[in-house]
C-alpha cells in the first residue's frame, strides 16, 4: 500500500462510491454497519433513492438503530418530518447560539417514504421511553420541544428550549431589559421589537428611535448603568391594539455601544404580564414570566418571537438566538429583516415535542392521563407511577417518580444507559 502496488478505499470513500454509482441498496448496506451514520445519512438516502426507499430504510433502521444515541434519533425525526413541506426557511446555529438561516432551495421528499422512515423511528423511539402503569402529564410541558442539548436554552426562570410554545395569558405584556455595565462610561444596551406581517416582512418598529407605535410605547433610551443600580429599559405591548397586519412581534436587545452582554456583571431579558390598573415603572414580580440571562460574545439577541395564530390567540415561541452584529451602533433598523428570516425558520418549523414522546409512551404505559391533582395512596401503591411536567407539584406522595424541565433530555437515554438500566 505505502508503494502504491495496491488501492485500499476507506469506509467513507465505499459509501461515496456506491452514491456515485447510484447503488443506493449498496450505500445503505454499508451504513447499517454504522447505524449512527446511517441516521445521519437518511436525508441524503431518500433523496437518491427511488420508490420503496423508505420501506428499506425502515427495515434497516428497525435492525440497528436500537444502538443509535437517543438524541441523534429525536434530531432525525424532527429533520424528516420537515422534509415534505417546499418552501421552509433553513435554520444553522454554531455553538454559542449564533443564528443564521437561508430559503430551503432542496425539493420536498416524497411524503410516503418520509412516513416510512418517520414510523422506524418513532418505533425506535418508543424502546427508548420509559414505561408506567401510570403516567401523569402537566399539559403546559406538551409543547416543549425536546431538548437534545444545553445549546438551545438560556439560562434564567422560566427559559425553554428553542422552538418550545407558551400560551400568552392577558393582552398587556412589558418587556424589559436589566444590565448593570463594569467600568464608566457608556455601556449602552437597546430594547427594540420589530413587527411582522403574516409573510415575515417587516412592517414597523419600537426603539429609542422610534418610542411609540400602535398599542406599543417604549420607556425611553438609557445609554449608562452605574452600579449598583443599573438601568432598566422596558417595553409595554397591548395585543389587543395592535394593527390586524402585525401576526409576529420580535423583541430584541442590542448592544449599540460598550461591553458585549458576556463582559456585564448582570444582565437579562425578559417579560411580565400586566393588567389595567397597573402603571408606571415598578416591577411586580409575581407578574414576571420569563427572566433570561443574557450571555455570550454576540451583540444582538432575539429571545422569543410573539405569534398571532388565526383563532387570534397569542403564544410566545422560544428562538434563544444570536445574530451577527456590529461593534457598535447596532439598531433594531438593520437587524429586522434577520430577524425576520430566523423567527420564519423557528415558526414554521415542526419540533419535535415532548408531546409527541406522551403520544409514543401511550403505546406502552398503562394508563396515561393529564395531570389536575395528586394520586392516592392507592394508586401509587404497589404500581410505577410517574409525573412529567415543568416544575414538581405539590402534594405528590412518597414513590411517584418526577421528571421536570432540567431531566427532559433523560428521556432519551443513550443504548448503554438503557443496557446498564439507567432510566427515569
């Protein structure tokens, strides 16, 4: 081999080979002796392959894909199940979260070989979850995207990961930013929101430049944050009195001169609730929703997006996205329309829930129901009782097993804590 008397073809160059060749059985009979890149490679193989692709795909996936990490097979399901719909935005977002995202040009894959393969991997899935006589559900954590990674979620009170849903309660909301800067001078941190129409585009805004429109009025621009106090700058938003054009209101913050959000002692984001007889400044916190620290190198974050679906109901979608800013004098003018493509991508995207796990477990536990007051003794005794939900409840009797927003990616477990029985 060293003298070039003989050619060896590594593993990868076999499975190009076989692409090149248009062998698509071949590439997949070589991929299942690596299930793991078998699962990363079904996009490409259903795209190269004709009819019945997916009914082998299926079959291989049923053989091998038990020692396929659990996240690697949630991440899958959730890609393939956005692959039959043309016209998607593609998002891309590096490890500190910074976002961005191009029009989805690839053609849709055939929707009964994505069935195929989708049904493998919820079959998968399934021998993945864990097993109950009875399973208790908070419906709030339904729409919680299944999270695979710390990547997509900031740290704070109330955070999901990204692409997770929350019912917006009420029409008033006030959002605020709250940082506190290192040294004199300037450390200049602008709350905006841009405002979009059912197509994404944007259609106006809220900033210091621009301090009231519709049923939005901004505090007022703060450009200093002495210590100890800091500064706040605050946002009130009546949904109610927005015009009927405006279907997604992004918040934003932005670094337009100083430190970056990762050199603050403190800094975050976040949003209360409001009713009409409150006014002024002052924070209440039993109406705070969501606290987020804000964190890392870039200058322009986009939290969470606000929808307006048809029935005319608001719910918060989580984004926990970066954009590529400017050292300095970053508006919310120049940031709208990447914004507006990135909150497309999150929108419309299917995540894959911890809803759709409920469904999947529905096929082995016992009994599984929504969740509206303790279990009895007696119905904890003797059985496999567990709760799911965002936060534990109170009154939970002694051998209820709990899982909670910060233990959702141990649902999935990897094939070796399944092996060694490490499962909720």
């Amino acid at each position: 081999m060293a003298r070039g008397d003989r050619r060896v073809r590594t593993f990868d160059a076999r499975v190009e080979a076989a692409f090149l060749a248009g062998d698509v059985p071949a590439a997949v009979d070589l991929l299942a002796t690596a299930p793991g890149m078998l699962v990363r490679t079904l996009d490409r193989l259903l795209t190269a392959g004709g009819a019945g692709t997916g009914e082998l795909l299926a079959a291989r996936l049923r053989g091998v894909g038990d020692r396929v990490s659990g996240r690697l097979l949630a991440s899958a399901r959730e890609q393939l199940a956005n692959r039959d719909v043309p016209g998607l935005a593609r998002l891309f977002a590096n490890q500190s979260a910074r976002g961005w995202s191009v029009p989805d040009s690839r053609p849709p894959l055939p929707r009964e070989e994505v069935a195929a393969v989708v049904a493998a991997l919820d079959d998968l899935l399934v021998r993945r979850l864990p097993v109950h006589d009875l399973l208790l559900v908070d419906r709030a954590v339904r729409s919680v995207a299944v999270p695979r990674s710390g990547r997509g979620t900031a740290k704070g009170m109330g955070v999901l990961p990204r692409g997770s849903r929350t019912e917006v309660q009420g029409d008033r909301l006030r959002f605020f930013v709250h940082w506190t800067q290192t040294r004199d001078g300037v450390t200049d941190l602008d709350l905006s929101v841009t405002l979009l129409d059912r197509d994404f585009a944007p259609i106006g805004q809220v900033s210091w430049t621009n301090l009231r429109e519709g049923g939005i009025v901004h505090s007022g621009d703060l450009v200093t944050a002495p210590a100890p106090d800091g500064a706040t700058e605050m946002i009130d938003l009546d949904l109610s009195a927005l015009d009927d054009r405006v279907r997604h209101v992004v918040p934003q913050v932005l670094v337009y001169s100083g430190d970056g959000f990762g050199a603050l002692p403190e800094a975050f984001f976040g949003y209360m609730t409001r009713d009409g007889e409150q006014g002024g400044m002052p924070f209440d916190p039993r109406t705070v929703r969501v606290r987020s620290d804000l964190e890392g190198a870039s200058r322009v974050l986009v939290p969470l997006v606000f929808n307006r679906g048809g029935d005319r109901r608001w719910e918060a979608r989580w984004t926990h996205l970066f954009l590529r800013g400017r050292r300095n004098f970053n508006r919310v003018e120049h940031t709208g329309a990447s914004a507006g493509l990135m909150t497309r991508a999150v929108v419309e995207r299917r995540h894959l829930t911890v809803g759709r796990l409920v469904d999947l477990m529905e096929r082995t536990c016992g009994e599984v129901r929504e969740y509206r007051e303790p279990p009895t003794a007696e119905e904890v005794a003797g059985r496999r009782v567990a709760y799911l939900g965002l936060e534990r409840p109170e009154g939970l009797p002694e051998g209820v097993g709990v899982t909670t927003l910060a233990d959702l990616p141990s649902l999935l477990p990897d094939p070796g804590e399944v092996a060694a029985g490490k499962t909720r």
